[in-house]
C-alpha cells in the first residue's frame, strides 16, 4: 500500500474514533439517568478502548478495536429496544 494511502485511511480512522468517542459522551451526558451502572461502564470502556487505539501503530489493529467497540454499543441498544418493547 503506498504510503500516502496509508496517511489518509489512518487519519480518516482516527476521524471516525474520535467523532464515536465525542458521540458516546454526548449520549452519555444527556441521557446518563436512562442507562444502568453497568452499560454505563460498557461506554465508559468503550471510550478508553478507542482512546488506546489511537496510540496503535497498526490499522488493523485500530480497526478491530472500532468494530469491537461497535458489537458492544449493539448489544447495549439493542437491548434497550427490547426493554422497550417490553413496556
């Protein structure tokens, strides 16, 4: 892969980290009182893994780390859809 290519794909990762870093926070912030400690814990670890993944010097690597941050805010709303339709 030539080298340019591998600056952009890496700052366009490093985009998408911080604008899910930035978007679980907001979530968190202004609906804090709607999750439990629990899932609050899950998005705070969310927070810290791509935090730590931005130091990764390789971008697989880095983009494991999204999609696994990605499968946990899955189970998180997904889960809170079927509370929801529970009541």
């Amino acid at each position: 892969m030539p080298l340019i290519k591998f600056k952009i794909m890496q700052k366009h990762s490093l985009k998408n980290n911080d604008e899910l870093i930035q978007g679980i926070r907001t979530i968190l912030s202004n609906d804090r009182c709607s999750f439990s400690d629990e899932e609050q814990v899950l998005l705070n670890d969310c927070i810290n893994k791509l935090e730590e993944s931005r130091t990764e010097p390789d971008p697989h690597v880095q983009k494991l780390t999204f999609v696994k941050v990605l499968e946990i805010l899955l189970r998180i709303f997904t889960f809170i859809d079927h509370v929801k339709d529970l009541f």
